[in-house]
C-alpha cells in the first residue's frame, strides 16, 4: 500500500488516460509508447469508449508510429494474419459501435479492398509497401487519421452516420 495521497482529479486523471508500454531489441527502435498521446484520445474517458472506438485509437497510434519509421519510397499496408486474403494498403479507417473496425484501401493490383472486422478478432500485421510508382510522395494515412481525431468531436453526438472521409 503506497503512503501516496492523489487529489480526485488525478485519480480520474490516470484512470482516463490510457497505458500503453513496449520493448524492443535494439534500444533506438521507435517505440509506439513514446509517442504523446493526441489529444483526441484523451478527449473520451476510458470507460465511456466502445470497443470499436478504443481498438479504432489505438490502431492510429501504431500505423502513426509505423509510418514515421518509413522512407519516402513506402507506403503503409497491412497483412492479413492468418489466412490467404492478402494485403490491403491502408487507405482509410473507421468503425462502426460498438464492435466493428473497418479498413479501406487497395490490394497490390489496384483493386479496391475494404476489410470490416470484429473488434474480438482484430488481429493486423503492419507492412511496408513501396509506393504507387505514378505517384511522388507516399501517402500517409496516419497523419490524417491523427489529425481526424484531434479536430472530431465525440462521434456519439451526431445525429446521423457519416460517410468515411477521404
């Protein structure tokens, strides 16, 4: 038992903000944990956040973080872990409360892909894609993703279902 005493509003304070904490073998590796926590995160409590919200934040975190380890010649994509489905390159993401997570984009060839996924069965390998060859800067979808949920209020306040944006 620790001889700490916290105000109410600490206590709520750690109890909002969400842990997360990561080992790497090489010490230099860029580290998800390190990152500040966007704003947007910290907007909702915890407790208040529906599955599908909290797996959506989360997984902005990590493709962030991916994507800011890549050079220019790379794009983000993900792997579909156990089956032959494919890769999908990460071209959007959303969900849909209380449990869906949602993943838009395109396979190797072009073809429009979009992933709709139970939060229980979320399970997603990061990838490293080169770029689109006709394109000259690689998109990065974390960034907008980051900047969404920075400027967007809690989605439990509109009245009606949007559209992803694009």
């Amino acid at each position: 038992m620790s001889d700490e005493i916290s105000t109410t509003a600490e206590v709520a304070e750690r109890h909002a903000i969400p842990r997360q904490h990561e080992v790497h073998s090489d010490p230099s590796a860029r580290n998800a944990a390190d990152q500040p926590l966007p704003a947007g995160v910290k907007k909702t409590p915890t407790e208040k956040k529906s599955p599908a919200q909290w797996a959506y934040e989360r997984m902005i975190l990590y493709i962030k973080n991916f994507e800011e380890s890549l050079d220019n010649e790379h794009e983000v994509a993900m792997g579909f872990t156990g089956g032959d489905a494919g890769i999908l390159r990460i071209e959007g993401m959303g969900y849909f409360d209380p449990d869906i997570i949602t993943f838009y984009g395109s396979d190797p060839t072009g073809s429009k892909t979009q992933l709709v996924q139970h939060v229980s069965q979320l399970s997603v390998m990061l990838r490293a894609l080169p770029k689109s060859v006709e394109k000259a800067e690689p998109t990065r979808i974390g960034f907008r993703l980051v900047q969404d949920l920075e400027s967007s209020s809690d989605p439990r306040d509109k009245d009606a279902v949007t559209a992803p944006r694009g």
